[in-house]
C-alpha cells in the first residue's frame, strides 16, 4: 500500500493543509484491478489493512477489499 497522509493545492498561497484527495496504490493477490472510487474515510485504508492481515476489525473505516 502507498499512499499519502493529506493532499496540497498548488495554487493555494497559505501554509494550510487543503481539501485534496490523495491516491491510493495498492498491490497482492487480494487487490482486484481499477478504482476503488473516492473514499469516505481515511479509515478505509487501515479497515481494509486490518482485513487483510486477518485482525480483528477496527472502530473506524469500511474494507474495499
């Protein structure tokens, strides 16, 4: 899995963090080809993480596996 922790307007003149999504790269035998979409959550990652390493699942995010 590779992805990234926020996303940053390049045309935004401030230090602040802005509303951007991030990709998401994931790769293994579990991993169907194409778009998962666009996300919910954040939480989705570590839920589909969870699932795959076969513990139990957590409070936050839904699985795309």
């Amino acid at each position: 899995v590779i992805t990234a922790d926020h996303g940053c307007d390049p045309t935004f003149a401030g230090t602040d963090h802005t509303r951007e999504y991030v990709p998401v790269l994931t790769f293994g035998p579990l991993f169907d080809p194409g778009s998962i979409g666009r996300r919910a959550s954040f939480a989705d990652i570590g839920q589909s993480l969870a699932g795959h390493l076969g513990v139990p699942p957590l409070a936050n995010g839904e699985s795309f596996l």
